[in-house]
C-alpha cells in the first residue's frame, strides 16, 4: 500500500511548481523625467523637514559653542551639515536623548537621502552618459548587420532561426517598444533599443543604411507597411522581408517597398494542403523551413567555377531548383539551367548540419 503522505506530497508538488512560475501583476508607470526628478528632490526635501524638525523640538540637547545659543538657523544649518557630512563639531549633541535622536533616527534619514542623491546622479547624469557611450560604440561597429524590427512571436523565431543558422547575435539589432520582449533579446545577445520603429530617428539609430537585412514584424499589417515605408524611404538599396497576415496587404507591402512579403497563415494553408497530399509532404516542406531539420533551402549567387556548367552540377553538391536570371524565375527542368552564367542567383537544396539526407 502507498503511504497515505507520499500521495499528499505527490498533490502538492504541481502547485509548488505553479507558485515558483507565478510572476507578480505588474504595469508600466508612464511618469517624464521631470515628474520623476520632482518625486526624488521632494522625497529629499521633506527628510531633511523631518531632520530639521526633530532638531527643533530636541534643541536643547545641541550646544553651539561659538555663542551657546542654538537658534532656529542654527538648527537648519546643524541638519544639513549633518546629513550631508559628519558635522564640523561647532554644533553637537551632548544630551543622551539627542544622542538617541541622531543613532535611531536622523543616522537612516541621512543614509536616505544619501540614496536618493546618488541614485538620481546615476539614472540621470552617470547612466545616460554611459548608455550614450555604449550606444556609440556599437554604432561604430555596426555594418552588414541584420535589422529586426518588432520582436513578437514571429521576430522572436525568426531572431533565434537565425542564429541558429550561425548569425552572429552582436550582428543582430533588435527593435521593439517592450522592454519585457527586449529583456528575451538581449538574453539572446543581441543589440537591443526600446522605441518606435516607424520614426526616423529610431532607424537612423540602428544605421539603418548600412544594414544587411531588415526584418519586419511589428503585429499589425497597418504597422508594419508604415514601417516598411519609412524604412525604404530612408535605406532605399536596403532588402527588407515584412510579415503580413491579410492576403489583401501582400499587394500594399510589396508597394510600400517590401522584397519579400510573408503571409504566415498563407503558409500555413500550404502545409495544410500538402499534408492532404501525402503523409510526408508537409513535414519535408517543415524540414526545408528549419534549420534544425535534416536539409536546408539556401540562395547564393552561382560562382566563377560553375559558370557553363549545369544546375545538376553545382560544386557544393547540393540539389539546384531553380535559378534567378535578370529577375525571372528559372526552373531546373527549363534549357537555361543547362548553362549558368555570372549573376545568376540559384536556390538549392543542401544537407544541414543536424543529417545528411541525400536530397
């Protein structure tokens, strides 16, 4: 028979686990920097009114030794020298009670306020500058690099696919106005910055010009056009691939300058229909989309080596589909593949790191 606290401890264990992946309520405080400096110079200021009127009310255990008279100025004047410093001894306390006062009381307001003071130099003053530095030195570095605008479910994969394909994640910038979604990124490795990827400011940040790629994601069909407006707008030279998700946007997003335009539920109707087809069509066409799978679809520019040779004879020994010849589509079975020429842009199918399929 099982012991009856073994079964009880055994219950209890799903709402251990449940209690250690709870993660607390919480919204963002919109306040401006201004607001939050006001909030830190009040809070200050009304320890050191607190001090001062402690200091008050336990006057007549302080003596002043330059006239024995301690004076509410002097009380003023002994409150801020003492939270600031260690006093310069013209003022002290003698009594025991003022004594007290000073230990319990004024000792943790002048730790409080030496807080405050310090934590508003460094989010103001050291922070910024050190975020500004941080910032420019990665501009510096910044060429070739791959944009990714919008870091939601499909950024996300898309960021992780392509590192997973061997993309260096320093060499991936990753733009989003969440900073809980950017938190997931830069654990990734990857350069972050919280803002609006439809401002020009944000894109010129990133060095949108001399970007590789740009990745556009955003959530809405509505938003990522605008994106892709202001992105080809500025980077006029720049491929950009947008996720859209409403077959009557694919049109407006290859208008608005997009080279490639993905419809992920158009995709997903394809495997749908594939899958009806026949048992393994769907997974192969899944295996071809990963990089985790046991073959890969790649695009290159065909090399010196294999012009006037054939699509079948490709030197990296992958399987060519088809080629792209002054923007026409060329199949493998069509006379052209028989011969390939310098420009020629080949997709290929090749065996992935994870097997060696024989495609």
């Amino acid at each position: 028979m099982s012991d009856p606290e073994d079964s009880n401890a055994k219950a209890k264990l799903p709402q251990r686990s449940a209690r250690k992946q709870f993660k607390p309520l919480r919204r963002a405080v919109n306040v401006p920097v201004w607001g939050d400096l006001s909030i830190r110079i009040g809070l200050a200021i009304f320890l050191i009114f607190i001090v001062v009127m402690i200091h008050w009310w336990d006057r007549d255990g302080l003596v002043d030794n330059v006239d024995g008279e301690v004076s509410f100025l002097d009380v003023v004047y002994f409150t801020m020298i003492s939270i600031t410093t260690t006093g310069f001894g013209d003022i002290a306390p003698v009594s025991d009670k003022a004594r007290l006062v000073e230990a319990v009381i004024v000792t943790p307001i002048r730790f409080a306020v030496f807080f405050i003071f310090v934590g508003t130099a460094y989010n103001f003053i050291i922070k910024r500058s050190w975020e500004k530095w941080r910032m420019a030195r990665i501009q510096e570095k910044l060429s070739k690099h791959i944009v990714m605008l919008g870091f939601g479910v499909s950024g996300s994969e898309s960021v992780r696919e392509l590192i997973e394909r061997g993309t260096d994640p320093r060499q991936i910038v990753v733009v989003d106005p969440s900073e809980e979604r950017l938190r997931e990124a830069e654990k990734l490795g990857c350069n972050i910055i919280a803002a609006d990827a439809t401002r020009d400011s944000t894109l010129e940040a990133v060095r949108i010009r001399e970007a590789r790629n740009v990745l556009v994601s955003a959530g809405r069909d509505d938003t990522s056009i605008l994106i892709v407006l202001t992105v080809r707008h500025l980077a006029p030279d720049v491929p950009i691939s947008v996720v859209v998700r409403a077959n009557d946007n694919e049109l407006l997003a290859r208008q608005a300058g997009a080279n490639n335009v993905i419809n992920p539920v158009h995709f997903a109707g394809l495997l749908l229909a594939g899958s009806a087809k026949g048992a393994h069509i769907a997974d192969y066409l899944a295996d071809l989309a990963s990089v985790a799978g046991r073959v890969q679809l790649i695009e290159r520019k065909v090399t010196k080596d294999e012009c006037g040779s054939s699509i079948y004879d490709l030197k990296t020994g992958g399987r060519g589909l088809r080629i792209y010849r002054n923007g026409e589509a060329l199949g493998f079975w069509e006379p052209e593949c028989e011969c390939l020429q310098e420009g020629d842009v080949v997709v290929e199918i090749v065996p992935s790191a994870n097997g060696d399929d024989k495609v």
